[in-house]
C-alpha cells in the first residue's frame, strides 16, 4: 500500500509543479494557490506516511489552508474565463 501512497505524492508533486509554472511563467496568480495547495497535500501524505508526530491541530489548519487555497485558485480560473 505504502507504493500507492507514495505514487500519489509524486503525483501531487507534480501538480505543484505545474502550479508553480503557471504562477512563474504565465503570471497566473491561481497557479500559486495550486502549488501552495498541493505542496500542502503532499506535506501532510509524507508525516501521515512516515508517522513524523506532527501534532493533529497542525495537520488540520495545513489541510484548512489547502482547502482555501484551492477554492481561491478555481474560483480564479473561473472569473478568468
């Protein structure tokens, strides 16, 4: 199970990679929330998988943040068309 959970992180990675090209190179700012929200997804799978003992209130303000980041970036791309 642990190669499925870590294929999903390198997905979420690569999510956040293209956020960050379309924040940096398109100039889209909606492309930083998607990479601010998926290098948060990515962070919380990696101390879940890895059992860091980060405390239970951190990881659910990070996954708050996520949340609002991405409602903002869709929300963006949706006034933008």
């Amino acid at each position: 199970m642990n190669e499925l959970q870590t294929f999903s992180i390198m997905v979420e990675m690569a999510v956040a990679i293209v956020g960050l090209l379309i924040w940096l190179q398109r100039r889209k700012t909606y492309g930083g929330y998607i990479f601010l929200t998926f290098t948060i997804y990515g962070f919380y799978d990696i101390i879940r998988l890895w059992g860091l003992g980060v405390p239970e209130i951190i990881l659910r303000i990070l996954f708050a943040v996520a949340s609002v980041s991405i409602l903002v970036a869709v929300w963006r791309q949706y006034r933008a068309d």
